[in-house]
C-alpha cells in the first residue's frame, strides 16, 4: 500500500516549472508565425516591400528557413552536451538560471536582423540557452517527487509547452499584425528575464526548502533508491544499455515533434489542399484547439502510467503499454496532408501533438526511473542532444521536401516514428531495470 502524501507544496515546483516551460516555448515558436509575414519574408530574401514574392522567391524563403531551422537544433544538440553536464555539476538552480539568461538575449536580439545569416546567428544562440530547460526541469522532478509520481509530474510541467505554443498563436499574429514583425521578438523575449527573476528567488533543492514539511520530505524520499552523490563521465553513461533505449526514444520523436512547431503555420497556411486556409489572422482558434488537446494528452497520458503503476503494475508495463496507445494514435496523422477538410486536419494533428506529448512524458520519466539523481541531467542532456540531432537532419530536409513534393512525406514520416521506436526501445531494454549503484564509477567528467 502506498503512504498518503503528507502535503502538496511539491506541486508547486511543477507550477514554476510549467510557467519556464510556457515561456520556453514562447520564445522558440515565435519564429514559426513569423515566417508567414510577406514583409518578414521580403527583408530575409533581401527584397524591397513593394517588389512582389513570386513562387520561386517563396520557395528559396521555406528552404532557407529549413536551414535556419537547422541551425537552432545544431545548437539545441550542442547545448544538450555542455547543460546536462553543467547542472550536475553546479546545480539545477544556477544551471537553468544561465541557460534562461541566454535564450531571453537571443530572443531580443532576433528583433535587430534583416537576413539569413543573422536569423542563423541570433536562432542558434536561443537553440544553446533553451537547451536548459528540460534536463533542469527532469532533474528537479526526480529531486522534488517520488518515484510513482514522476511520470504525471512530468506531463504536468511538459503541459506548459502547448500553452506556450497557444499563447504564441493568439499574441504574436496581433503584434506583428498591429507593431510589426520585430515587435514580436522584443516582447517575447523579455518574458525570459522575468523568469529567470523569478526562478532565482523561488528555487532551491528541497532539503533546503523552509517552507516544506518534515512529513512531506520524508515522503518524497519514500521510495528512494540509491542516491550517492556521482561524477560520471557522458562516456562512461554510453555504456549502458538504459542510456541508449531513452536516446532512442528522443531521436525517433523529437524531429517530429519540432516539424509541427516549425511548419504547422506554413501548412495552414499554404496547403493548396484544404479548403480553407489560414493566416496571421486566424491561427489563433485552431492552434486553441490543437495545443489544449495536446494539454490534455499530456497531462493525461503522464496521470495512466501512474495509474497502472498504483493498480499493481509494473514501471516496465505501465510505461511501455502507455507509450504503445500514445505511439498508435499518431499512425493516422497522414491522413491530414490528403484530407480537404481544415476541420479533420485539425483533428488529425491534435490527436497526434497530444500523443506525443504523453509521450515525451513517459520518456522523460525513463531518466529519472533508470538512473540515479545525480547524474539525471546528463542523461536527459544526452537524449536531448540525440534528439536534436534528428531535428537537424528533419529540419535540414524538410524545406526541400515540402517545396519538391509537398507535406504528404513529412507526414508519412511522423504517423511510422512512434512505432518504430518504441520497437526499437523494447529490443534494447525488454524489462525497465534501473542502473545499480554499482555498475556506475565515480570517475571526474
């Protein structure tokens, strides 16, 4: 029988961590609308405003974009590499505090370019900082939670990234609409500085907190394995099997997830297909619609590992059956590239975006269920860094393949993934069995 939990003060770290991944994905998805701006566009290509975008200028726009796209995640994989290990090393609080402080610069300064080359600059410094914000978030809940609570926390502050994408959707249209397309990057930028105010002055590890309980501490801790403090190489970490079953899940899913923030907007927005298409106009109802359902799968997907796991299931049952039901309700996303329907489209993509982020929940609480605490952020940093670079490699693709041939591919791509990986997951690791203590040597990194 599970002890009852004594207090809830832990719930309001996964709030903090809900308003930074909000904010997060604020300034990452700005872009994505941006580029739907004629003006936007023409300053990029280095075109007057009043010289007319042909087809052919819009098509070396997507695939520029493609490779601006591609730059960020380069620096996303990059950040991964340094940030996980950074925060094992000096702590989860002046870790995240650095990497908000780079991606809130990057962010404003994305405003100030009139070209490619600076776009490619100013996106791949935001791709370094934002780097931060996972592997501090899944180290704080594997700090603040027990072990049978991690997979619904997780979904809970991962929720803040579709509302981060909503909030995108309804204010960035009216402030490139009504103050232009700069104005969208100045505003949402300093977002970030007022959130690493308020990190710096709320967080702290909860043996250090005053305002927890004994009680509640005690039942964090309730189902705490071994915990010793561990210096462990990114080497030494590659060897276990537990660490390559978690990248796997990441690179698989992470492109997909990244081509839905990138080009969603262009796909309504230019998909000769549907019979009706959108702008900056009328994003905001859609991508409403879109990103609460992908709230709810989530929040969802996070709270039935949990409940299978509190009926009697077991962690590798429990995960892998929920992942199994989140992977098949993407498989009919391919249906949104043929269908006419804006209305079906919508559905399609909601239905995926919410499997995937219940999804991207139960991976993240592999991290944490397989390794010890301490080195918890390299672990994610390594998943993060593969998943990037398999956002690199979509990313640096996907513009050519949308002009060539149309958005059917990218979709036909996006419903196998899930599948595949979790396929690919099972052969690795055919039971969840955490990484003992003495498997790993304390070595320097």
């Amino acid at each position: 029988m599970q002890p009852a939990s004594p207090g809830n003060f832990r719930w309001r770290i996964v709030t903090l961590l809900f308003i930074a991944t909000t904010i997060n994905y604020i300034d990452r998805q700005v872009l994505s609308f941006t580029m739907t701006d004629e003006l936007f566009r023409k300053e990029m290509l280095g075109l007057g405003p009043d010289e007319i975008l042909t087809p052919g200028a819009i098509d070396r726009f997507k695939i520029s974009y493609g490779d601006v796209d591609a730059a960020f995640k380069f620096a996303y994989a990059i950040g991964f590499i340094v940030i996980g290990w950074l925060i094992d090393k000096i702590g989860t609080k002046r870790g995240f505090s650095l990497g908000i402080i780079i991606w809130s610069i990057a962010g404003v300064m994305t405003g100030f370019v009139s070209s490619v080359r600076g776009l490619i600059s100013v996106r791949a410094l935001l791709g370094l900082g934002e780097a931060a914000n996972f592997p501090s978030s899944v180290k704080t809940v594997s700090e603040w939670f027990p072990r049978r609570e991690r997979s619904f926390a997780n979904g809970l502050f991962n929720a803040g990234s579709n509302v981060g994408i909503i909030l995108t959707a309804l204010l960035v249209p009216y402030l490139i609409t009504n103050y232009g397309w700069r104005s969208s990057f100045f505003v949402t930028g300093v977002l970030g500085f007022f959130l690493f105010g308020f990190w710096w002055f709320t967080y702290s590890k909860p043996e250090r907190n005053p305002k927890l309980s004994r009680e509640e501490l005690a039942y964090i801790h309730s189902d705490a394995t071994e915990e010793a403090t561990l210096k462990v190489s990114w080497g030494k970490l590659l060897t276990f099997k537990q660490t390559w079953a978690f990248a796997v899940g990441k690179f698989m899913a992470d492109p997909i997830w990244w081509f839905y923030m990138s080009w969603l907007p262009d796909f309504f927005n230019s998909n000769a297909a549907l019979d009706h298409k959108l702008d900056l106009k009328s994003f905001g109802i859609p991508f409403l619609i879109i990103y609460v359902v992908s709230d709810a799968g989530s929040v969802f997907f996070g709270w039935l590992a949990t409940q299978l796991m509190n009926r009697g299931w077991s962690a590798n049952h429990a995960r892998k059956t929920t992942m199994l039901i989140c992977a098949l309700c993407v498989v009919p996303i391919f249906a949104a590239a043929q269908t006419n329907s804006l209305t079906v489209a919508i559905g399609l993509i909601a239905l995926a975006t919410a499997a995937h982020q219940g999804w991207a929940a139960i991976m993240y609480t592999f991290a944490s269920d397989l390794f010890p605490r301490s080195v918890v952020a390299s672990v994610t940093g390594i998943g993060g860094m593969f998943g990037a670079i398999g956002g690199i490699l979509l990313a640096f693709l996907a513009g050519r393949i949308i002009t060539n041939f149309g958005y059917l591919p990218m979709f036909i791509i996006a419903s196998c993934a899930y599948l595949v990986a979790l396929v690919i997951i099972h052969l690795i690791l055919p039971r969840l069995e955490p990484v003992r203590a003495e498997e790993i040597e304390e070595v320097l990194v």
